[in-house]
C-alpha cells in the first residue's frame, strides 16, 4: 500500500485532534509556605476550575482542556505539584500534603474562594483528600482515572492483585497509561504524551526520584461516603490502572456521583479522548451552577 494511502486510512480509523492553541494566562512560580509551584491561571470572572495532574504528567497535560473551558466563561488555573515540571520539589525531608498546597495556591495565594476541581489519576485522590479537608470550598467534584487513595484492606488487596508491578516494572509508562487503541490511532499523539512526561517528570516515572506526598485524611470508604459535593466519575474503557468494574465500585460508595466510561481511552482519557472528555465535563458543570 502507497504510504498517503496508509496515512489516509490510519485517519479515517482515528480522529487525530490537534493540541488548540492556550488561551491567554498569567503564569509563573507561587512562593507558597516551603515551596515554589509553577502555576497557570486564564483570570476572568467566570466560575473558578482546578486542574489537578497525573502523578506521570504535569500541568501541560492539560492542553485539551484550557482553552476549552476558558471559551465556555470559565477561569482556568493549572498547576504542577511538587517535582512536577517547572515546580520545585521543596523540603526533601519533608514535601508536606498535596491537598494542603492546593490550598495554599488556589485559595491564599490565588484569592479564590470557591472552584471546582478536576483531578485525573493521582490527582483526583488529591481531589479527593481536598474534598474531606475543605468541603466548603468546592462546587463540585470531577475525578477521572483515579485510584482515589482508599486504604480499606480489602480494596488495597484487589489493587495489588490487579497491579502487578513484578509484571509491569519494565513496561514503558505510556504502553501502561495510552490505551492500544491511541497508541495505534494517533503515533504522534503518543509520541508528544512520552516527550512531556519526561518534561514533567526527569528521569523513569517508575523508578526513584519521584514525589509522593502524604494525604491529609484517612481515606476509607467511610470517608468517602461521607462527601457530598457534586461529583462525576469517569474512566476509559481501556484504563488498566481503573477498568469500568472498579469505577463501578467506586461509584457504589459515591451514590450521589454520575459515572461515565469513555470509549477507547485508557488511564488518560483527557488527552486520548479531548472531546468526549471536555463535552462531559462541561455538561457537568453547567448543570451544577448553570453556566
């Protein structure tokens, strides 16, 4: 077969979606209590969202979303945690909670006094921690991908029997975390989510060197249950670290939430599915305050 006529069937088999250009932001690095965040904040006047990252990703991780949500009128601030691109990693005896400097930037040095927040992966038990901490704060609660940092045993059971890390330690990040449907629809695609990786996190993800900072809260399923703050749920269908069954699960400890699996996306379903994403999360959003 010629090779423009592979090109044009590997795009009739896809639908490539280019990064959008950002919309315009102020941004810089916030000296919050022992530590400076890299940050990135589109202002306005609009409803305040958070984006929380990835514990393999970073702030510009979120390049499909930023300038969508600024054109629907929202106020997008992003930023990276601890070690995470630009950001400093802070005391190396102690980097502190993750929750605890979200809050110091969104709220104290940021003077935002109530937001939503969206966290993927590691970033929504973050999300989650925040949502025990300062329930007060949040106008809802948006948790893709996530393993949500509950510690019951029999939960954390199931995750090693489902996470085998003797079995997955030399696999590449982005063959684990980019479903096979991407990584074969879209090469380009997964070849910039692999060159901003390395951007946000020097050296293998899966090795030494990297950040994990503590949770304020115990998170059990008793927590969990107790949060009240609007929430939606979502996963790929593809996702290895949180299949459909264990958002199920989940869920079953939310019932307020509303739950959506997204087809043909893995543990990034942001990146590998940008629309389906964004629609769904606008249409969240809106519901919840009408905007």
């Amino acid at each position: 077969m010629p090779a423009n006529d592979a090109c044009r069937q590997q795009n009739m088999s896809w639908k490539i979606i280019p990064l959008p250009e950002q919309a315009p932001a102020t941004s810089g690095m916030a000296d919050l209590p022992g530590v400076r965040l890299w940050y990135s904040d589109t202002g306005g006047d609009g409803p305040t969202v958070v984006l929380s990252h990835a514990h393999s990703g970073s702030a510009d991780f979120w390049g499909y979303q930023q300038p969508v949500l600024t054109k629907a009128g929202y106020r997008v601030i992003t930023y990276s945690r601890r070690g995470h691109g630009k950001s400093e990693r802070g005391n190396e005896t102690d980097f502190g909670f993750a929750d605890v400097d979200l809050h110091n930037l969104v709220v104290t040095f940021l003077g935002v006094d109530k937001f939503h927040l969206v966290g993927v992966a590691a970033g929504g038990g973050i999300a989650i921690d925040y949502a025990l901490s300062h329930p007060e704060r949040l106008i809802s609660l948006t948790i893709a991908s996530s393993l949500i940092a509950v510690i019951d045993p029999e939960y954390v059971k199931l995750l090693s029997n489902l996470h085998r890390k003797d079995l997955t330690r030399n696999i590449p990040n982005y063959y684990i975390e980019l479903s096979a449907s991407y990584r074969a629809g879209n090469p380009a695609g997964t070849t910039e989510w692999i060159e901003l990786e390395k951007l946000a996190v020097p050296g293998n993800i899966q090795h030494s060197g990297m950040i994990s900072q503590r949770h304020t809260n115990k998170i059990t399923w008793k927590a969990v249950e107790s949060i009240k703050v609007p929430t939606l749920l979502m996963t790929g269908d593809a996702d290895s670290y949180v299949p459909p069954s264990l958002l199920r699960l989940q869920a079953s400890h939310m019932k307020h939430a509303e739950v959506l699996i997204i087809s043909e996306a893995g543990h990034a379903p942001n990146w590998e599915q940008p629309e389906a994403f964004n629609a769904a999360l606008l249409q969240f959003l809106r519901k919840k305050l009408n905007v």
